[in-house]
C-alpha cells in the first residue's frame, strides 16, 4: 500500500522494485491518494481520499482489522500482539481518551497549547532493589534508577490495557465515517482492508509505503504512527517483506539526519544538550536523556555520548573537565527551519549559511522567508547557479514590484561555487540505512569546491584566528578535533590537493579507540571512560579495521544481499528482525524465515568457553537481538540494556521491548493518532469538536495570515508537490534544458467540474490566492483531480508543483508564496500538503 | 549476427521521460530550439513550451527529440474507468525501412546489426525520407541542413553497450538485446499479462513494415498510443499506386467512350 507516497514519480529509481514484486511475483499494490498520479496509474487499485484524512482511513483499517473474522480467528495474530506489542500492558487508570474528552487527552494544560502525559503512563510493579550502593560510573547511577515493570493482561481483557483503549479509541472510525470524512467510496475502503488482512499473516506480509504526503500535516507524526499501529496489529513489523518504507525526500537525506544537520539532534539520535531540560552538567544530560530508556539498548546512552565527545574534542575530553560538555552549545528552543526564519525577520539572526537549500523558493510562506534573508547582516549561499536565494536581493518579485528596493537591503551575499556529487568522495545514505560510498570522478572546474572542502578550511581558519585567544569560550575551537588532511594517495590524481579525506571522516563517525586508533568492529566495543571515539554511533562497523570500507562492498545476492555495503546498524536491513520467529525462537513459516533460535549451534563465549543455542540467519542478515539470549531468557528485574530484555522482547530500543500501540511517552500531541482537520480546512471536523490538533505549532505574525476553518474566502483545498522532471527548489534541474523543456512551468491539476465552475480553460491561464499571496499558472484540466464528496457537500481539491523560481530555463511563480507557516507540534514540519484557497480564470496582475 | 531491438513493454513504463534525457545526452543532442525563447534580463533562453496535454510538453519526436514519451489519459466522467498510459516512441528500425529507400544519394543505411542510421557527411538535406517515414520519424534540422532520427545508438551498440535509453530506464520498460531474445521476452510477457486479464494487450511490430526491430507491448490498440495499425512504407504503396494508376486509365477510358457517345446522342438530338 502506497499512501502518502508518490512513488513512481518522486523515487523513480526504487519504484522499480514495488514493479518487479508485481510483474514477477504478482504483488497487488494499491495507493490511496487524493490524485491519480503516475503511481496511481502503475497500481493495481486507487483508492481516492481527501487530503489529510489519512489517519480516518488508517484508523478505519485498525479497527476493520480488529474486528475481522481472520484476526480473531488465526491464532498468529494475537501470539504476535499480545507478546511483541504493548497491547496487554496496562495504562493509568486516570487517562482519559479522545472519546471521553471530544477530541482531547487527558492532561491539557488550562491554557490548551501542552499536554502533560503524566496520565498516558503504564501501571507498574514496584521498582527493584538496586544492585549497587556505590556508585562509581554513568552505569551504576542507572542501575539505582531501574522502574518496576510494566504490569499487563495477556487476556487482553482489562479496560485499562492498551488494546481495549485502542479498540474503544478507533471504534467509530467504521466503513461509513471514513466514507463521510474521507469522501472514500465504502467499498474501496473495504477491498483496501481485505487485501491488507488477506496479505498478512504467517506466510504473507504486507508492506507500506509512505513519503512527504504524511510528514508534511500539523498530524504528521500521527500518520506515520497510526500506520505503525496497522503493520503491529498485522503482525508485519520485524518479518521479510512487511514493515513501513519511509522514502527520503533526496539522496542521503537519511545519512543527514544520522549524521545530525537537525537543530536538536547529535549524530545517531543523541539528544542535543538543551538549556530547557535538567541538562546543566553533563551527569544531569546522561541521566535526563537515559533514564527513561535505560531498560532499552539505550541503556548504553553514556557509551554514546562520552565516544562523541571525545570525537568533538579529542584528547583535550578528559573525564575531568566531563569530556568537554560545558563547552558543548546548547539549544534554547525550537530552532529549526520555520521559527528560524521567524527569529531571523525578529532580527535575532545575524548570519545565515545556504548549502544545498534554496528557501527564496522552497521555503513556506516564501515571501515571508525572503524578506527575512533581507534582515540578516550577511549571507552564504553555495551552489552551483545563481539560485533565487542568492539572488533575492536584486531580482525578487517584492525587488521587481518595488516593494523592496535593493538599496534598502544591508544582507552581504557571498556566492560561493559548489560542486557537484561527482566531483567529490563520499556516502550516501538511503532510505533503507544503507550506506554506499561513492567515488569522485573529476575535479569541480575553477573555484568549486564541495561543502565538506569548504566546511572543513572554514574550520581551519577559525582555529588559525582563535589560537592566540585566552578566553575560556575560545576553548571549544581552539581545542576541536580537526584533523581530515588527505594521505597523498587520495589526491594524487586530483588538481585540488586539500580536499578533506573522505575515508578519515568516515573513520571518525565509525569510532576507534583512542590510544592506538584501531577502527571499531562493533558499537558493542564503545567505552563510557573516554577510551572510544566515535561520531556516531549507528554508523559503527562500516569501517570495521584499517583500510577496510564495508561501504565500498558490492557483492548482490538474490535476496538481502549483506555484502552489498553497509546497512546500519550492524548491518541490519530488517529492523527489530527478532519479530521473524515466534515465541519459542521458531520461525513463523519457512516462507517467512529470517531470524531465528538455533537450539543446537555452538558459540564461543569470550572466555574460550562453548555454549550452545545461538540466534541464526542463514542470508547473512545482521541480528538485531542479543545472539545468545534464549527465546525463554527472562530479563533481570533490576538491570539495564539487554540485562533487563527478555528473549521475547524484539523492540530492543523500547524501553518494554514492545513495538507501542500506544505511546506512553515521547510525543507531545498524545498517545493514539486521531483524526483532526489540518489547520486550514474547508470542513468542521466530523468526528470532533476538537477541530485541529490542539497543540500544533503556530506563527501569528505579521505577514503569516491564516484563513479561518471553512472560509467562504479560501474555500479551495491545495496540496503542493513534485513532479519526476523537476527535483525539490529546481536548483539542480531548471537550468538544464532537457529537463526544463520537458516541464517548462508552473501548471495547476484541476478537475474540469471545478474548471467549468470557474470558467477556467485547459493550458489558460489562472490564478490562484491565498492570504499569503497569490501566482499565476496554466490551467491543466484533468479528471486525474476530483471533487470530493463530505458529509454531503462537495468539496474542491486542486495541486500545485512547487518546482519553478524567477531564476533558471523554466521559470514561473513561486508556489510557496500562497503557503503558511503551521506546522506538527513534534518535529516541526510544515504543513505544505494542505491548505486552503480561492481559484480565479486568467492572470494575477498585481503581486505575486 | 543477430539484429539488435529494443522491446519496449508499456506495461510497466512510469512516464518519468528518463529515457528522453538519457538519449539527449547521449547523443549530444541540445533542447529543442522551438522550446525556449528570450527573456528580458536573463542571458540564456527560457523555455516556454508548455502544452496542457497531460504531461507530454516535448509532443513529438524531432530532429532534437529522438524519443518521445506519451500521456494518454483515459476517464469517463464518473472516474469509474480510470487509466492513464505511458509508453516511450523513438525509430522504430523497421527491416522494409521507408526512409532507407526514398533517400536518393544512400545517406541512410543499415548496418550489420540492424540498425537504420542516417550518414551526416552524406546527407543532402532533400527530406524525400520525411513523408516515406508512416511513424513521423525522421526531422529536418535547419541548423544542419541534414535530417537526423534515432541511430539505436550506433556507437555505443558497435562497442558492446546497450542504448543509452535502456541504460537509463529504472523500471526496465526499454529492454535492449538481440532482436530473437527480445521477442521471446515479450511474449512470455504478453503471455503473463493476458492471465492478469489485460485481454486487449498485444505486441506491436512483429509484422508491421516487414518486422520492427524496435517493438512495443501495448495494453490496448496501436491507435490508442498513437500508432499506425497497419503503417504503410512508400515502396508497398509502390504496387498499390500502380494499381491505381491503371485503374485509373480504365476509368478515363470508359469515362472518355460514355462522354463521346453521349456527345453523340446529343448530337442526334438538337
């Protein structure tokens, strides 16, 4: 199932496969989308939904699931949920549901913009005596921290257990209401349920495909969860062929968030030290951050956090001066992208670096984000044209209409050259963790250097200018661990003698031990007294000895393919892998074998001694379990890590050991994905007072209007999107010719019913507005769009590319000049896939 | 040696265009000119070609374009029938090749493996191979004062290589090998789509112009992608044309003798 995902068009290359699996093994795919899109056309079926019901129509999968005759008949079903999720174990007898509330959880605060989920949390049994009195190390602080385990009713039973709050939660999201809301023909709905129940069980799983069309909601988060909690009561998470592919927006997006370019992030998802939190010495960051999930594998937290560290600063991290945190930045808030421009038009940014990003275009709201470059005292853009970011201050549709004269704009822009992939060595990491090196083919012409060339000598520099300096502050530059000079070899055929080594960069985030600088085999090796290094630790493993680049490997089998490079972690494609056989370590069925419980095998402990019984996978599949824990271990009560998992519990990042069917922590908009209007929304919501998700994140500043929910003004849906012959902002495709005269401008899909009611023609032009602003775009009439029927009333949908700038060989209006700053409470993405509009026939005139 | 092809299998073609670049680039082929256009402030040409006809901007196959990708939307208003095909065109190197025999100075041949490629040096730009082509193939470029189509990438297949289309195809849909192979392909496939109830599905080109080394399988017929159901190349018109010529003469005669007898009658009747 395709939802929330155009893949065919926007992951051209990995859409191959979801073909293959139907031309050559008869997989039906099916995609839910409010467009018939090129996907669309390649799949078996397309189920037609309104923009931003998904989670009506996932939780009316949940709950036809749940009460299916096969669900409560095949006895697979419920050995997997009742053991692998957290489906038996019991809440807090004081949270109160979204049905008891209409639309709230309990624990709102009064001024309705936080929860508190102190009522979300799991009954317990009283917490252990602690192993040790004396604590001496990060580990013996945790193990006097251990909780009581989670109480549970493996019956199911309980009104408190999760399942029966799940079940109560979904129980009116029935065929019909997702008719209603959805504006779904029932028996679509229907035909989607059945294939997914029929395609699921012991020998079949099914798999969901989902993109940006989930992420970019104020409920983003909640999407991508509720299709978690469809895969866990499906039993399809941790088995071959089952799980949620989460297709990343462009190459190495992935390896971007591993390797942490997001504001609140350190590499391999450590939290950044945070002024917010109890975060103030570094033994308060360990504990806030590893408590809570100690009895996971994160319960090796001060492993990771001292190797990184020590990676920042090197020999100058001692345990005495606690590895160098104090000096660490802290974040004092939400910093990323929208409130960052938010804080730039305030005047609290100064200076801004551009790589790889062209916000003038991309950025929601984009005339908003434009005038805020103007507020900055200097600016770097690099790239390879002149994008519209660079060039804002003298060309701009506020420059041309003289809202803004370029006079008047103080920002210094320096335009630096970038260069291209192949002009550079490198991995990438893909969407399913999979890292590849790539090679470098060619010198970058003239001036062009690639961003870690520049990264780097800027690095450099900044340690030249600071060496004199005897101000403590300076301590963090002055003492950074900065040391990627290239051995001759990996230059010699090159003209650019000083572009940093590739192959150390990798060596650092892999991580070695500190005094003799061996690479580390495994994450299992890093050390919590300063004697490992590592950047991240996820990525430990790709570089297991000297000189040998696991990312480099290409040996493909017909299957997993272990020897094609490195998967992280561990090499580990099927995360939570453990779920693949049953109870007793058994595989599922021989169809569906990966991992499982070899009673017989004989493994070497590192004491020389023989034991026997071994988790095995013949492919080759890195084990995402302990090897030696027995299906049959039963976790020590009062230890950490994999001391506390038992040999039932696959989900060893959670800290039960259970995937979660409901969250009982880490996320701010409450436990169980529900329905909510985006923020923007023609219609009342149809299944609560609440109308949109109570705490989404909101800007009300001048220059970010928001329409009113059914605005007689704005009463048009719009979602913006890509297209195959465009990438992102257009920055590495309009300048092209091939690619601009394949999609030379800005098009609107739009139905002909809507078309005729407006008197808008096919390949005219027409325009569309918003508060925010309004553009121009030809008109292409397609029934490939549709009205949608809502509780009885029609409601019109219309999509907008959002590919072209004023700049390049295809150039049209900046559709991001009609979007707004609104987004998820969790991760703060925008809202780019709904919102409202009004349409009108002809040109704009005027403003864009 | 066998003929080098290329299936083309419809079935499974996304319409990502992939192809179209590839072969540009390729072949160093560069936008087509009557695709851009000046703009005031900006030193390079912008592009201003867009069409309204779903997503096929470039519309057909030119001296600049030698690979086309078609968008054929099929709604009823209900959207209970709902299709939308793609399918990729180029030459189609048709063993009884129009072209090749309406070039007067031989500037258009075959080499030994198959291919119909058009000899720039040779080429005198007379275009007597542009109405012989029943595909609309074969385009006149002013710039060169010479006719250029695809050469199944002549260089690259006499060097081992497959075509720079099937190279860049990420879903497999443009396949390229030897033409015997192929066909055993698309008939395994025609074969396979039939029992997935695709009735209408066919292979086109096994027949037509005396077998095209470049084939398709359609899922409906040729028409519906654009394509002649029974192209006719100048030199069977040949044997028509003769044909007609003399049915022709027949006709004049009798015409003439009825005239003349008519004249005759009126004479007699003043």
């Amino acid at each position: 199932m395709i939802m929330g995902s155009n893949m065919a068009e926007c992951h051209p290359v990995a859409f191959r496969w979801p073909l293959k699996a139907k031309t050559d093994h008869g997989a039906v795919l099916m995609h839910v989308d409010p467009r018939f899109t090129r996907t669309s056309a390649m799949c078996d079926l397309h189920v037609p939904i309104r923009a931003a019901t998904d989670i009506t129509f996932l939780g009316g999968l949940i709950s036809y699931v749940i009460h299916s005759k096969r669900w409560n008949t095949d006895p697979f079903f419920k050995e997997y949920v009742v053991n692998y999720t957290n489906a038996a174990t019991l809440v807090n007898p004081d949270f109160k549901d979204t049905e008891d509330l209409n639309g709230l959880f309990s624990g709102l605060s009064e001024d309705g913009k936080a929860y508190s989920p102190a009522t979300w949390t799991y009954q317990r049994h009283p917490a252990p005596a602690p192993p040790v009195t004396e604590p001496k190390t990060f580990t013996d602080m945790l193990l006097q921290r251990v909780p009581g385990r989670p109480k549970a009713d493996p019956s199911l039973k309980d009104p408190h257990c999760v399942f029966q709050i799940l079940k109560r939660h979904y129980q009116r999201y029935t065929p019909e209401m997702v008719e209603k809301v959805c504006g779904c023909p029932k028996e679509k709905f229907v035909k989607v349920a059945e294939t997914l129940l029929n395609n699921s069980g012991r020998d079949k799983t099914s798999n969901i495909v989902y993109a940006v069309g989930w992420t970019q909601h104020t409920v983003g988060v909640q999407i991508i969860r509720c299709a978690g909690l469809l895969q866990e009561l499906l039993g399809n998470i941790g088995r071959p062929g089952g799980g949620i592919l989460a297709l990343r927006g462009h190459a190495t997006i992935q390896g971007s968030t591993d390797i942490a370019t997001l504001y609140h992030s350190l590499p391999g998802y450590l939290n950044m030290p945070d002024a917010r939190k109890n975060h103030d010495t570094f033994k308060d960051f360990i504990l806030t951050e590893s408590v809570p999930l100690m009895t996971s594998y994160w319960g090796n937290y001060p492993k990771f956090a001292v190797s990184y560290f020590k990676a920042q600063w090197g020999g100058a991290a001692t345990k005495e001066n606690d590895y160098g945190y104090d000096y660490h930045p802290k974040i004092t808030g939400d910093h990323s992208h929208l409130p960052m421009f938010v804080d730039m038009m305030n005047g609290r940014i100064k200076g801004f670096f551009v790589m790889g990003q062209n916000p003038a275009v991309g950025g929601q709201n984009a005339r908003y984000q434009r005038k805020a470059l103007a507020k900055l005292d200097w600016m770097v853009v690099r790239d390879y044209f002149e994008t519209e970011t660079a060039a804002f201050w003298r060309n701009s549709p506020e420059v041309k209409e003289g809202e803004v004269k370029p006079a008047d704009i103080k920002t210094e822009v320096f335009f630096l050259p970038a260069a291209m992939v192949s002009e550079m060595e490198g991995s990438f990491t893909n969407t399913q963790r999979l890292i590849q090196q790539h090679e470098k083919a060619a010198d970058p012409p003239d001036d062009a250097r690639s961003d870690i060339w520049f990264t780097y000598q800027l690095g450099k520099s900044l340690k030249k200018m600071y060496s004199t300096s005897s101000h403590d502050r300076d301590w963090p530059i002055k003492n950074l661990f900065w040391d990627y000079e290239p051995d001759a070899s990996e230059v010699a055929t090159f003209r650019i003698k000083d572009e940093p080594s590739a192959y150390k960069l990798l060596k650092e985030i892999n991580g070695y031990t500190w005094d003799d600088k061996k690479p580390l085999p495994t994450f299992a090796n890093l050390k919590e007294d300063g004697s490992t290094v590592c950047g991240a630790w996820i990525y430990t493993g790709v570089i297991p000895e000297e000189g040998v680049n696991k990312a480099r490997s290409r040996k493909a089998d017909e299957w997993i393919s272990p020897g094609w490079g490195f998967s992280w972690p561990a090499n580990r494609h099927i995360m939570y892998n453990r779920a693949s056989a049953d109870l007793q370590g058994r595989p599922w069925s021989e169809k569906k074998k990966l991992v499982y419980w070899d009673p017989k095998k004989e493994v070497k402990t590192p004491d020389g001694k023989v034991t026997r019984g071994s988790w095995v996978a013949p492919s080759g599949e890195g084990i995402d379990f302990l090897p030696t824990k027995a299906p049959s271990f039963r976790g020590k009560d009062n230890g950490i890590a994999f001391d506390w998992l038992s040999g039932n519990d696959p989900f060893i990042m959670r800290p039960d050991g259970k995937a979660w069917l409901f969250a009982p922590a880490g996320l701010v908009d409450g436990p169980l994905p529900t329905h909510y209007e985006p923020y923007e929304s023609p219609v009342a919501n149809p299944l609560y007072k609440q109308q949109s998700n109570p705490v989404a994140k909101t800007w009300k500043v001048p220059g970010n209007p928001y329409h009113k929910v059914a605005d007689p003004d704005f009463p048009i849906i719009v979602s913006t999107y890509r297209l195959t012959e465009h990438h992102l902002s257009g920055v590495m495709t309009r300048w092209l010719p091939w690619l601009a005269e394949l999609m030379p401008e800005l098009f609107c899909e739009i139905s002909p019913e809507l078309a005729a009611e407006k008197g808008i023609k096919n390949a005219e032009y027409m325009t569309i507005e918003t508060a925010r602003g309004k553009v121009q775009a030809r008109a292409m009439v397609t029934r490939r769009m549709r009205p949608f029927t809502v509780d009885g009333k029609t409601v019109h949908e219309i999509g907008l590319p959002w590919h072209w700038g004023w700049q390049g060989r295809a150039q049209s209006d900046v559709v991001n000049n009609l979007s707004v700053l609104v987004a998820d409470p969790n991760v703060t993405i925008h809202e780019g896939k709904v919102f409202t509009c009004n349409v009108r026939a002809g040109k704009r005139g005027g403003a864009a | 040696m066998n003929a080098k092809g290329m299936f083309v299998d419809t079935s499974i073609c996304t319409g990502c265009k992939a192809c179209q670049v590839a072969c540009k680039e390729w072949n160093g082929l560069s936008g087509e000119p009557s695709h851009f256009a000046k703009k005031a402030g900006y030193p390079y040409r912008v592009a201003n070609n867009f069409s309204g006809r779903s997503y096929d901007n470039t519309q057909n196959l030119s001296a600049t374009d030698w690979r086309h990708v078609r968008f054929i939307e099929q709604f009823n208003a209900d959207r209970s029938e709902a299709r939308w095909l793609f399918a990729s065109d180029s030459c189609k190197h048709c063993n009884n090749a129009g072209c090749l025999n309406a070039c007067p100075v031989q500037a258009i041949v075959r080499t030994d493996l198959g291919n119909v490629f058009v000899k720039q040096e040779v080429c005198i730009g007379c275009k007597y191979c542009i109405p012989a082509c029943p595909y609309g193939v074969i385009s006149f470029d002013q710039r060169t004062g010479t006719v250029h189509k695809c050469t199944l990438c002549n260089d690259r297949i006499h060097n081992g290589l497959g075509t720079a289309c099937a190279k860049a195809c990420p879903t497999g849909s443009i396949a390229f090998g030897d033409v015997p192979d192929l066909k055993m392909r698309a008939d395994a496939r025609l074969v396979q789509l039939k029992k997935l109830g695709y009735e209408k599905a066919n292979i086109y080109g096994y027949d037509e112009a005396g077998g095209l080394n470049v084939f398709y399988l359609f899922l409906d017929k040729p028409e519906v992608y654009g394509q002649p159901e029974k192209p006719v190349v100048p030199q069977d018109r040949l044997h028509i044309s003769s044909g007609v010529t003399v049915a022709a003469a027949i006709a004049v005669a009798v015409g003439a003798a009825i005239a003349f007898r008519e004249r005759g009658e009126k004479k007699d009747k003043p």
